[in-house]
C-alpha cells in the first residue's frame, strides 16, 4: 500500500470498546470475562411487555473503579 495507514487490523470486542470510549472521559474501567458476574445469571428481558424481545445477547461485563457504579453489563437486545 501506499497509504501511511497499517495494513494490521485489530478486531476488539464490545467491553474493550466500552472501556476505551470511558477512558477517553477520564473512567478506570476493565473488560471482565463473559458470564463471571452474578449480574450475568438473571433474566434480562419480561415477555410480559410487547416491546420486550425474545433474543437478548450478553456481551459480559465492565468492573468500573474509582465510582459508587460497580459493573456495566452489556447486553444486545434483536
């Protein structure tokens, strides 16, 4: 290539880019491993709701330091 980009590309996954995009605000927060936290093991959607969807997807969590706020779950609904 004649560009002065790299040719390398480094895939990361949703928790990494959650905790880069806080870093950049001045948050300390760490990717955790999918399905380690307690927070993980409940239901995350009611069907009871219309609105609710049926597919929810865990992307894990984040453990926030420094703040009364102890663990971000990220979660897709689709």
């Amino acid at each position: 290539m004649h560009d002065s980009e790299s040719d390398t590309f480094q895939p990361i996954n949703k928790r990494e880019e959650f905790c880069h995009s806080l870093e950049k605000i001045g948050i300390d927060a760490e990717s955790e491993k999918i399905n380690t936290d307690e927070v993980e093991k409940g239901d995350y959607y009611s069907k009871q709701y219309s609105h609710s969807p049926s597919m929810v997807t865990n992307h894990g969590t984040i453990k926030v330091k420094g703040s009364n706020i102890d663990v971000i779950q990220i979660i897709q609904k689709g």
